[in-house]
C-alpha cells in the first residue's frame, strides 16, 4: 500500500498499482492509472499532456483527480 507522503510516477507510461492508495499519497503516470484497490490518495493521468489517458480503480474515493492538467 501507498502511504501517506508516498509518491509513484511511472514516466512514458502506464501505472498499474495492486494495492491501496492511503489518502496523502500520489500516483502520477504519463499514461492511464490503474488501482485494483481503493484510490483514496491523489490520482494525476496524462502528466505530460496526453489528454486521452484515464484513470481506473476499483473503489473511486480519491481527494484529487487530474487528467492532462485539467483538475
């Protein structure tokens, strides 16, 4: 699991991630967000502008999403 002041960036690609995301953590790819788990933390999709890249969990509670930039 992500803790809290964790962060993961998975640069020119996708991120798949088999655990929690604890509120105060951060996953960031350049590509699409995958959490098998509940995403609770903060989800950035698209880091480098791609604006087609989407965000996927299980269980959708983060406290912030963004998608290319857009909040």
């Amino acid at each position: 699991p992500l803790r809290s002041g964790q962060q993961v960036y998975a640069r020119g690609r996708d991120l798949v991630v088999m655990a929690m995301v604890n509120p105060g953590a951060e996953v960031i790819a350049d590509g699409h967000i995958h959490v098998y788990a509940p995403l609770r933390g903060r989800a950035i999709a698209g880091a480098r502008g791609w604006s087609d890249a989407r965000i996927f969990a299980r269980e959708m509670k983060p406290e912030l999403v963004s998608i290319s930039g857009v909040y």
